[in-house]
C-alpha cells in the first residue's frame, strides 16, 4: 500500500458524478472484476439507508455511494462477511474514509479478511446526524445535497465538521471529487489491487493529481486547525473530574456507543460481564461512602474503560455519538482523546494496514516523558 | 483438515433407482462444496454393499459420509459401524431418507428427482458441520436393590440372583411374602397361596447373593443406572443406616385395599357380619367362616366395585376373587347360597372364563345393581339395591363381603419421593409408557414390578418380574461397563444465566443447578438428550450434541434454498 | 401430470423421531402418495425445535412449516410435546398479531401408526399453502 | 379499607418524610429512589443511605431514565441483601423486576416496594432536552382532572396496569389535589410495622375505585386508538421492513429491556453470525442482501423471547436511536400472548412463567 499518489485516472461524468461511480462499478462487475458490490442503498421506506451486499447488477441503480447519513459503520459491515472467512466472492466495498480506517484496523484485530475485498473510499463531505435525518428524511437529503453544492458543513454532525481525514485513503482505490475538472473525478489507486483493477478496466492512470492533493492538503490542514480548537474548548468542558461526570451525568448505561462503534469488536463487553457485577454489600458499601450512590453506577469507568480499550483504533467516525439516546458528545470527546493517545505512538488509526497495533508492539526507546527519570 | 465428503446414493433395488434419475441427483450433489466424490450403487445395506462402502471410505481418504437411501430408522446404524470400521467417527455421517420420504410418496419421478436433490443437499449440507463424538463408558454395577418382599420382589430377586450379582430385598415388615400369605387358594387354579409362596421364600433364604433386610425401610436414593448410593434404616429403631451401592432399582411395594369406612353406605364397621376381602380371606384360611354369633351363615352376599367410583379406576381382580370367594363358600358350607352384586364383570383371558362358568353353575346369583344400601334388618342384613332396569329391590342376607377397590401401598408417596418417580392415576408409580414401556420408569435404571404400578392378580406380577428382570440383566452385564447416550445435552458455563429455565422442563431432572458458580449443569448420564432445554434456553447456553443449532439449520437452510 | 409452472410450496416439516418421523416412514412404506412439497427435518422431539428455526425458515422462504410430534400424553421425553405446543402457540400469535400469514405455520401430533394421517396432514398442509400462495420473503433483500 | 399515611403535603415530598423516617430510625439502610443527581437537574436513580441527601429525591418524577428493575436486579443478583432496602418505582418496574425474580435474577428478600398509582412518564427524549421541569405543572393539572397528557409516551397513555402489583405501599398519584394532600397506603403487615411509630397522622382509606376505573377506561380507549395505528404498520413481512428498515442493529432495545437477562444475547452469538457460504446462498436467492443480516429476525425473536413477559415499560422505545415504535408492537402482541395463558406478567411472585409448565389440556385450537 501507499503508493506514491502523483498520477490517478480520470473518468468523465455523464448525468452526475453518483451514476458514474455506480456505473464504474457496474462495469468492475461487468468485467467479473468483482461478484458483488457493497454499498450503502435506501431503505424501502425511505427513511434511511442500509449497506447491502449486491449480487444482481440491477440493484445497483438504487444505491448511493454517498449517503446523507452513516447508520451502519462500513467496518462492521466487512467484519459481517469476512469475518469467519474470505469466501469465494470478489467484493467491492464501497465507503467513507473513517469506514475504510476502521476496516482496516479490525483487518489487524482479525475481525475482517480483506483478500477478497477491494476498499473504495471517497472524499467525504461528512454526514448528517442520523435522528434528525431518520425523522425527516427528505428535508435531510436536501440540507445535504445543499451543503454538500456550497461546500458547507455547517449541517453535518459535529466530528464530520472537525474531521481533517475526510481523504484519507486507506483503501484500493479512492474516488477523488476534490480539485477535479468539471464534469469529471478521479480514481485513485492506493494498492496493487487497485492498480489490478484500473488496468483491468483498460483506464489508464495518467491524471495528474496535484490539484486533488493540494485542495485535500488545505482541507485538511484548515480542518485540523478547527480541530484542535474544538478539541481545547472540550477539554475546558469536560476535562476534570466533575465536568466529566457532569458530561456523562445523564448516561443511561445502555452502551450503545460500544454497540455501534466498529473497533469495540467484543462478542460480550467486559463492562456488560460478570466481572462488573458486585454482591448488593459492594454497592450499599459505596452509597453510604458519598450518602448515596448513583444507579446504574460505574458510568464513568465504563466510558474511562472503553477509552482505554479502543482509543488507540478509534477513527472519530461518530457513531457513537449518533446512537446515543441522550446526546452526549461521546464522539467529539473520543476523537479528542484519541488524538492524544494515538500521538504518543506517533499512530494514526486504519491509516496503513503494515503499521502494528500500539498495544502489541513497542520499542526499546520511547515514552521516556512517561518514566520516572530517577 | 480438508473436508472430503463421499455421496453414496442406493438404488435400493428398484426401490429407489425406478422412481428417482440417481444420475441427476449425482450430477446436481457432486460438484458442491467439500464433496469429492458422489456415487451410486445398487443395494448398500447388503454384505456387499457394505463391504463396498468400506472400501471406497479408505480408498477416496472421505472424512465424512452421506448416504442417500432408506430411513436412518433402519440403517443408521449399520452405515455408522461401517465408518467406525474405515476409522472415520461414526456421528461424521448423516443419511437422506430419499426412500420412505421420496421415491415412495411421489408420483412423478421428475418431482420424486427434484426432492431427492434437495433432501442429499440438504444432508451434505448438514454433515458439514457435523463432530466427532465420542463413545462415553461408566463403571456399571450389576447389584440391585428390590423394595417390597411380596410375590413381586421376591420373583424378582430370585430371577435376577446369579452367582456374580448380588440383590438387596428390603421389606418394611418383619415376614416376607406379602398379601399371598393371607391367600387359602389363588384363582383360577386353586392352588393354595403358600404353594406358591413358602417355596420362594425359602429359595431367597438360601440364596447367598440375596441378601434380606425385613422391619427396614429405605431412606435415601441418589444416582443413574449402573450406579445408584442407597440408604437404609431399619423401621422404629435409631441405629445407623446401612449403606450400599447398585446399579438398578426395583420398586415392588404392592398395593393395599379402599377403606370401605369411606364409603359409609356399605355399613363397615357399623353393622356385624360385613366384612372386606382381606378380612374373609383371614376367616377362611383360620378354617372357620362364622358370624358374630358363632353361626355359620347360609346366605352371603358379596359387593363387587366397593370404592370404584371414589378411586375412579377398575381394580382388575376384585371380580375374580370375588368369584374365588364363591368357591371357598361352597367348599366350606354346602348348599349355601350366594349372591355377587356387581356394575360391571371383568373376566378377561382364557382360563379365567372357564373359573367363571364353572363358578356359577350352583347356588349363585350374580346382581347387576347400582345405588346399594346395606342395613341392619332383625337378625338380618338387608342389601338394598337397584337393578339393571333401576328397579328398587332388597334382600337379606346373614353376611356381607365387601370386594374394596385396588390402591397404592401406603409409603408409595414417600417412595415416589426419594426416588423422584413420578405417580400416575390412582397414586400408583407412573410406568415409563403405557403402551411401549410398562416396567421402566422416566429414570432409567429404576423398574416397577407388580400392583405398585396398578391393580393385577399374581400371573400378570410374575410376567412384570420377568420383563424387568430382562431389562435390568441386558442393561447391566457384570464387568461391563455402560455406554450413556452421547447425544446429551451440554450447557456453556461462560454463557449460562442461570435463571433455572432448563431445570423446569427437563423430564429426567437431568439438570441440576450449582448455587456457587449459579449456573445450569447437565448430568450427562441422565440427559436423554430430547434438547427440551436447548429451545428453552434464550441465550443459547443450551446445546445438543449432533443436533446442534448450526447442524439443524444449516440443514434449514440449503433445505429451503 | 403437473404443468412445470405450477406452484409447489416448500414445506420445512420437523419430525420427532419417534412419532412422526415413523409415521412419515410408515407413509412411505405403504405406498401412500402426497406432493413432494414436504423437507423433512428430522429432531429427536418436537420440543427440540426452536421457534428461531420456525423464524428463520419463514424468512428465508419457507412456504410452511410444519412441526409434528407424539400425540399428548405419549411423548417418548414424556412431556416435551406440551412444551411444544406452548411455544407454537405463542410465536403463531405473534405472527397472527403482525399479519405474518400465520396460516404457513402448523402443529399436528402424528404417532408411528399413523402414515395415512401423516399423508393426509401433507397433502392438506401442501393446498393450504398453495392457498396462501408463494412466500415472498425469499426476494426481500432488506431483512 | 386500609391503613394509610396522609400527609399535607405533594406527593414526592410526602414520601419524602416518611423515606426520611425509614433512614433516621435504621427501619431500612438504603432507599432505591429517582433523585436529582446536578444543578441542571437531570434526575437518576439512586441508592441512597444518608437521610440528608433525600432533600434532592423526586420519586414521582415522571421520567424512566432506566427501567428500576434492571437497577433491583443488578443489586440482588449475586445474592439477597442483607440488609433491609426500600424501593421507589413504577407499577410497571416492579412487575418487570418480578418476572426477573422469577429467572433467578434477582431477590426479593429483604426488599420494600413502594409504589404509586401511575399517571405515565414523559418520553427519555424530553428529559435528554430538560423539558420536564417545565411541563410538570401541566402534567399534575392533567391527572388532577383525570385526563391523558398528549406529550406522554404512548406506552403510558395506553396503560391500563397503573396499580401496582405486590407493592407494600401505595401512594396515590391519579386524582384530585394530589398536589397538595400526599396519601400512602400501607398495603400490608409488613408496610405498617415498618412505619410503626411514625409521627404522622395514619387513617383508613381506600383508593377510589371509580376514578380508577373511570381514569382506566379512558385508557383503554387510547390504548384502543394505538394499536389501531400500529395494526396499520405491523401489514406483513413488507410492513415490518418497512418498520424495522431504519434500525442500526445498536440493539439498544434489547439493553434497555428489563426483560432482557441473558449474559451473551442469542443475537449476538456465534449462532446468528453468516458465514461466507450462507452469504453465497442468500445472494443467490435475493441478489442481494442488507449487510449486517437479520435486522427483522432479531427483532422477530427478541419478541418471541420476551412477549410473555413484556410489562410494556416502554425502555426499548425510549432508547431507540431512530425512533422505531417498538413499545407498541411489544405492547400489544405481549398482551395477546399473555391473554392466552391469562399471564400478567409480575402480578404474583408465585405464579409460574408460561414458558417452564404447561396445562395437559390447553391450546387445542393450535393443533391437528
């Protein structure tokens, strides 16, 4: 992976850019490049949308490659298919950024098996939040069809607003939107796999790239700025103690944030096991410590814990915070901490398939900040 | 490993191969997934035929087997020892019944092809997900304990005493020999009671491997067939039990008789000169049937179904001694007239027509009648009844014989109890089936023998004892260990809630629960392995071996694709 | 002669192995005729078959199933068939509540004697199902 | 008649008086009750053991942040208490916390119930935006005329168990000058000692039977008019996409489920996971298929796991992150199923669940 990305190919967009990509795989499929395509498609009540896996080329006129909203990580996605196996069809996987990072930090948790897969990502404006839009979902697709015609993320969830790896390319192959001529998009090849596919299709890579690269570049670099400074008015919020039980004061424990997060990969959740449930002395013992103690108790290190688990994989993909029933900022502050705790390796979760997990590697030299200098 | 799975179709004769195109379903089967070779042949149940599947599980190195053929009623079995032979496990098989549930049902042989496809698919399907299972062996003690020394424990001791097994027979009084002893005669024969059982009894005494605890009751018994821990105290005495190990249980605790007081229209132990059987039989054997005043009576009257409607059942032998009572009667007072009031006549089998007919060739009524009174009247009692036409009648007699109805021995409770066997109608010990299993009980390796399971005269308690007797010499063969199903229940410690759901539906209280680590265990030499508690359980902490979620539906699935 | 376009219904047919399962033999060894609709699946009880399966089968295209077990009273587990029975009821009334054509779904207690019943239950079941008509399930791609 | 305590004062701070002469006199170590937990006054259950913070307890709030029952069980699972605990909770988390007991998820020994006549609660997502101070006068008018608040869940506009079951005490909650007059009554033995000596005037009363029932019927028609509705949208396999199609998979419902009990959730076990063949059979079958599967089968069989013992709380709906009406589809196909076995779920400890004994003769409609 991480081919040099100075050239890509081109394709010319007839109507719009969204049937040219589905076109472009409908082609892949076509070629028997690949058996089946993975993408997100409208649900039949229209209200939201859902991946699905396309055998039956006719299906894919009714996907989007771009949906307004992400009500199902991509990573799980994979992780439901490959998982217990590569099996014998070639699938495209078509998914945002974020999705594509996650895919591949589960690939290194042995969550998912990419040999079958090609990742398609795509420069990703950022998505809705997902109550408002399943409430009124036409209203939804026009503020996203606005926002994304003014470049606008104004509408989009708040992690989508902060997140500078919007082109992050962590799969085969990248549709590049950004910086590209009228009428037309890149597609970026990532890997070998990618390379494989383009020449397969007889589409040769000889775009140059520096005006995707230079808008991504400023994008990004305009974004993280933004970031950093959501980041320190968070931390003012909720850094301390009492602010960070305030912030989780109205948690109701229902763990959705863990259910839906794609790198908390558990089949039982050590804070929904045995190991978290106490004889009734335990519990009177530290209510009658403070006079009385909060139920369901344990909020706080239940969401301590899982920053523990998974912030070093955490992607900021915000789906934590969209499945939370009462709102609580989840997302905003694990991306948060994750960037702290993710710098300290000098790691960048889902970013490159070759680099090891931080948790299961080390170096002789590092972290000497850390260590007790006597 | 790589799966390599063999697809064996029989043509079963013409059975199969005239109503199925094998050569489609071999073409449909051969190319999927994990099959490596598919074949058909002409009659694989035959020497042959077995001989020829052999052969081909070494020479194609299979690692699983199915075989679309007959019902694996039939020849499951069979195809299973052969894998056993070729060294693969024989649970890495699975049969397509493409004859009893194909080519014999269906019509047209294109539809009859069509299913067959489906039924093998779906069997290869299955198989593939199927794992080896092992044969599990427990240590089987051949000893057993009989309780109750009537006619029916003590046949049973002595059938089942043999040089290298030893019977422990447990009676609550101080004598062996139960009811019989009462008995002058048993119908139809007449032979005197203690014919039958003075013999006996002295057998048992001098058989070595019986050994006999009278006045003793049991206290306790845990365990499973092979292996059963008993507890014994001897009745009224605060010594310390005896304590011994066996491997199958026998109850024989009989029966007794309704207490006619509960039915007060009969006057028992209101008037003089009524009487219940037992009480007759007493007098009878002593030599002198006499009323209160000494006199010898000249008319008898004897009420069959005393209590019948009250225990909601036929006694079963009441009529027949009834009728044996006649006899005694003529035997002992010459031209003495009797009169049987009866509701309904039970005289089943062979000889006991004949005892019947030749019963009542003199001196004999026999009233059907309902509704009966019976009352003081001068020196005399007067039966007060309605006949068939509901007519109402009296008649004086000097002596009533009341025939009480059949009910369970008075410690069948707590027995039921310890050994927790179920109790059936009446209170009397529930047999496993009533057609299919009349000795064995829903815990194998406890048996019932006699009128502890229902009403019966003496021929039908001998023939239980023998039943059970083979029962327990085929299950328990000294120095031979037993082999438990293997197709048990198991319950995931890691998954298992513990909220008791499996413990409620299981039959054979082969679950119980562990109240320190508070989940659901399976006694695997218990388990029947029916998976009650595999669809009860909600959290699938529950599974079956062999019918496992994903072998059944995976089997589901390709069935329906 | 059947028209090839005529509908034949899938049938899942879970059979105990002691009641129906012989019934079902006994159907066949006396050459007792019925549509090939039925798949039988064969379980040690009725009680061993998991609603989830009667589910999954209806989802997956399952034009009926059938669960056949001992009559009442002569289970050979005893009393499995009543926990049967319990269970059906209760995923039918769910079906019924949420119009699920519940009329796919059957109960009947089929003894080792009965082939001619057990014939007759398919056949039976096979129009009724042709009734109710294909199940359409099996083309849903959102479930 | 009963015994029962009245107190001039609103119903919260009322019990509020007596929890607080439960804790003082040692007559319990702990009380189970909402309280408000910080200044923006979000309120949470808690266990609390020192007197002096039932100054922030709100035990009638009516908002359901978690279903009580969960919290009971997770304090008694691995064993009863020790000590004597008194709780505050809804009809309806009583009954669910019984049927727990039920499946050894809980005890009953050593616990208190008190609990109210039970006018509904507002929907979570208003107390997510804090709207609840706001509308409780409204909410107070509303049951003082025995009328149904439109802005209540409608698992609770259509509740007809709204007397609780197996309570120790009753406080009424439903009918006129609730605000001002609190009564408790004290159901059983077991109530009255445990307030035995109390300073408060205790006198015979009964809970009027006719605004209950009058209050009843007007639920009943409600509930009549949302199951309609429902009806509607439970049309089939197209309706229940139709339905279910927004669902994420958080499987939130089935956390928040009071009912809910397993360690590992059948649907999230190795059983419910496709693999790569099964994936191959489907696509070939449908062409092509939602990923991750079963969305319809999950809830299908989480229904079939918990209908018979569905209290109709309402958590799962509260929960969702996309609104799927899941309480009333729950609702009404556990109350028919409960019906059948004439089962309501937590109305007696004794009672056995449906689903561990059976009748011989029963259900004779459902087979051949």
């Amino acid at each position: 992976m991480n081919k040099p990305k100075n050239k890509a190919a081109v394709v010319k967009v007839k109507s719009d850019i969204e049937k040219s990509v589905l076109d472009f795989l409908k082609k892949g499929m076509d070629n028997e490049i690949f058996d089946a395509v993975l993408i997100p498609m409208k649900v039949p009540a229209g209200d939201s949308f859902a991946y699905v896996l396309i055998k039956d080329k006719s299906l894919l006129k009714d996907a989007s490659y771009l949906p307004p909203v992400m009500p199902v990580q991509g990573a799980n996605a994979v992780s439901s298919i490959t998982r217990l196996g590569k099996g014998k069809m070639k699938i495209a996987a078509v998914m945002r950024p974020c999705e594509t990072r996650a895919t591949v930090e589960l690939t290194k948790l042995g969550q998912t098996d990419l040999e079958n897969i090609i990742l398609i990502s795509m420069d990703c404006p950022g998505v809705l939040p997902l109550s408002d839009f399943v409430n009124d979902s036409k209203k939804g697709m026009k503020l996203f069809n606005e926002s994304i015609k003014k470049e606008e993320d104004k509408e989009m969830r708040p992690v989508c607003q902060i997140c500078d790896k919007s082109s992050m390319i962590a799969g085969d192959l990248h549709i590049g939107t950004l910086g590209a001529k009228k009428d037309t998009f890149f597609v970026i090849s990532n890997s070998d796999k990618g390379d494989e596919i383009l020449s397969k299709l007889k589409i040769s890579k000889n775009e140059d790239l520096d005006s995707w690269l230079s808008k991504v570049k400023n994008i990004s670099e305009e974004k993280l700025k933004k970031r950093k400074n959501a980041h320190k008015i968070l931390k003012s919020q909720v850094g301390g103690l009492d602010n960070l039980l305030d912030t989780f004061s109205q948690c109701i424990n229902c763990h959705n944030c863990m259910r839906v997060c794609p790198v908390c990969y558990c089949r039982l959740c050590y804070f929904d096991s045995d190991k978290v449930k106490h004889p009734s002395d335990d519990y009177l013992m530290r209510a009658e410590k403070t006079g009385s103690l909060r139920c369901p108790s344990d909020i706080t290190l239940f969401q301590m814990g899982r920053m523990m688990h998974m912030s070093l994989s955490c992607v900021s993909c915000g789906m934590c915070e969209d499945a939370c029933p009462m709102d609580i900022p989840v997302a905003q502050i694990f991306s948060m901490v994750a960037d702290e705790t993710q710098d300290l390796f000098d790691y960048v979760s889902g970013r490159d398939i070759e680099e090891p997990l931080p948790f299961v590697s080390y170096k002789e030299k590092e972290l000497e900040e850390m260590e007790d200098a006597a | 490993m790589e799966r390599k799975i063999g697809v064996y179709i029989c043509e079963c004769g013409p059975n199969i191969s005239e109503k199925i195109d094998i050569d489609k379903v071999i073409d449909a089967v051969s190319k999927l997934d994990g099959v490596s070779v598919a074949k058909r042949y002409k009659l694989l149940c035959s020497e042959e035929g077995k001989k020829y599947l052999l052969d081909e599980i070494k020479k194609q190195g299979l690692t699983h087997l199915v075989v679309s053929a007959c019902s694996p009623r039939d020849h499951e079995k069979t195809f299973m020892e052969i894998c056993e032979k070729a060294g693969i496990n024989p649970y890495l098989f699975q049969m397509a019944n493409i004859r009893e549930h194909c080519a014999w049902i269906t019509e047209n042989k294109d539809d009859a092809t069509k299913k067959a496809i489906r039924m093998t698919k779906a069997a290869i399907r299955r198989v593939r997900y199927h794992s080896s299972l092992e044969k599990k062996e427990i240590e089987g003690n051949p000893d057993v304990l009989v309780i109750g020394g009537g006619i029916a424990g003590i046949e049973t001791c002595l059938q089942l005493a043999n040089s290298n097994r030893k019977i422990y027979l447990v009676e609550k009084t101080s004598s062996l020999g139960g009811l019989i002893n009462n008995f002058e005669k048993t119908y139809p024969n007449m032979v005197p009671g203690s014919d039958i059982i003075k013999q006996r009894i002295e057998d048992i005494k001098k058989n070595e491997n019986i050994q006999v605890f009278t006045d003793s009751e049991v206290e306790e018994i845990i365990g499973f067939l092979g292996n059963f821990e008993v507890k014994l105290k001897k009745v009224s005495e605060e010594n310390v039990p005896v304590e011994f190990n066996v491997g199958a249980v026998v109850l024989a605790t009989g029966s007794s008789v309704f207490d006619p007081e509960k039915t007060p229209q009969y006057g028992y132990k209101k008037l003089d000169n009524v009487i219940t059987s037992l009480e007759f039989e007493e007098m009878n054997k002593s030599g002198k049937i006499s009323l209160a005043n000494g006199e010898k009576p000249k008319t008898v009257a004897i009420i069959h179904c005393v209590g019948r409607e009250k225990v909601g059942y036929c006694s079963d032998i009441c009529c027949m001694y009834s009728l044996k009572f006649v006899r005694y009667l003529q035997d002992k007072i010459p031209n003495i007239k009797v009169f049987n009031f009866y509701s309904d006549l039970c005289i089943p089998g062979k000889t006991y027509q004949k005892f019947y007919e030749q019963t009542i060739e003199k001196n004999v009524d026999l009233i059907r009648s309902t509704d009966i009174n019976i009352e003081k009247k001068a020196n005399k009692i007067s039966v007060i009844y309605k006949d068939e036409n509901k007519n109402k009648k009296t008649l004086s007699v000097d002596m009533v014989i009341l025939s009480p109805a059949v009910i369970p021995n008075s410690d069948t409770n707590k027995l039921a109890e310890i050994t927790s066997i179920s109790q059936g109608d009446g209170g009397f010990f529930a047999e496993e089936h009533e057609k299919l299993g009349p000795v064995s009980t829903t815990t194998e390796g406890i048996y019932i023998v006699g009128s502890a399971q229902g009403p019966k005269d003496i021929s039908s308690t001998i023939i239980q004892a023998e039943a059970a007797t083979g029962k327990i010499l085929t299950s328990l063969i000294p120095g031979k260990k037993i082999e438990p199903e293997i197709k048990v229940s198991h319950i995931s410690e890691s998954l298992c809630i513990g909220c008791k759901t499996c413990l409620s539906v299981c039959s054979y209280g082969a679950i119980t629960f562990d109240e320190t680590k508070k989940v659901s265990v399976v006694n695997e030499v218990i388990c029947r392995g029916c998976g009650n508690c595999v669809a009860a359980c909600p959290s699938g902490a529950a599974s079956i071996k062999h019918f496992t979620f994903d072998q059944l539906y995976q089997e589901l699935v390709e069935a329906v694709q | 002669m059947k028209k090839d376009d005529e509908f034949l219904p899938k049938i899942i047919a879970f059979l105990c192995n002691w009641c129906s399962y012989a019934g079902a033999d006994l159907a066949g060894t006396s050459r007792l005729k019925y549509p090939p609709s039925i798949l039988p699946i064969r379980v040690m009880c009725s009680s061993r078959v998991d609603p989830l399966f009667v589910i999954k089968a209806y989802l997956g295209g399952a034009d009926g199933v059938l669960i056949a077990g001992c009559h009442p009273g002569d289970c050979h587990y005893e009393k499995g068939n009543y926990y049967t029975r319990r269970r059906f009821a209760v995923l039918k009334t769910i079906a019924e509540n949420l119009k699920l054509e519940s009329d796919r779904l059957k109960l009947s207690w089929i003894s080792a004697s009965e082939g001619p019943k057990y014939a007759k239950v398919a056949t039976e079941f096979t129009e009724q199902i042709k009734k109710v008509g294909e199940n359409h399930t099996k083309n849903q791609i959102f479930l | 008649m009963t015994k029962a305590i009245v107190i001039n004062k609103t119903a919260d701070q009322g019990l509020t008086e007596v929890l607080k002469f439960l804790l003082e006199n040692d007559r319990v170590k702990g009380v189970f009750t909402l309280k408000k937990i910080n200044k923006e006054g979000d309120v949470s259950y808690s266990l609390i053991t020192n007197a002096d913070d039932l100054k922030d307890s709100v035990p009638f709030y009516p908002l359901m942040p978690v279903n009580a029952a969960k919290i009971l069980s997770r304090f008694t699972l691995k064993g009863p208490s020790d000590v004597p605990i008194v709780a505050v909770l809804k009809p309806c988390e009583l009954r669910a916390f019984i049927e727990l007991v039920k499946r050894e998820q809980g005890s009953l020994e050593n616990l208190f119930f008190i609990s109210s006549t039970c006018a509904g609660v507002f929907p979570l997502e208003m107390g997510k935006e804090r709207l609840i101070e706001k509308n409780l006068s409204k909410y107070f008018e509303k049951i003082k005329k025995l009328e149904i608040l439109d802005d209540l869940r409608p698992v609770c506009r259509s509740c007809e168990e709204f007397v609780p079951y197996n309570a120790d005490m009753t406080v009424k909650l439903i009918g006129e000058n609730i605000d001002k007059k609190s009564i408790i009554f004290l159901n059983t033995k077991k109530a009255e000692k445990l307030v035995e000596g109390i300073k408060l005037d205790v006198s015979e009363k009964d809970l009027d039977k006719k605004t209950l029932d009058n209050f009843k019927s007007k639920r009943a028609e409600e509930k009549k008019k949302i199951f309609a509705d429902i009806d509607k949208k439970t049309n089939g396999i197209d309706g229940l996409i139709d339905l279910f199609g927004r669902c994420i998979g958080c499987h939130a419902c089935r956390e928040a489920c009071p009912i809910c009990y397993c360690k590992l959730c059948e649907f999230d076990s190795s059983d419910c996971e496709y693999k790569p063949s099964n994936y191959e059979i489907e696509l070939r079958k449908r062409g092509g298929l939602r990923v991750p599967p079963g969305t319809v089968y999950y809830h299908l069989g989480r229904l079939d796991h918990v209908t018979i013992s569905c209290v109709g709380c309402g958590s799962c709906e509260d929960v969702c992150p996309v609104d799927i009406p899941l309480s009333a589809i729950f609702k009404k196909v556990g109350e028919s199923v409960q019906k059948m076995f004439d089962y309501i779920p937590g109305r007696d400890p004794k009672e056995d669940l449906p689903i561990t004994t059976f009748e011989k003769e029963e259900l004779t409609e459902f087979e051949e």
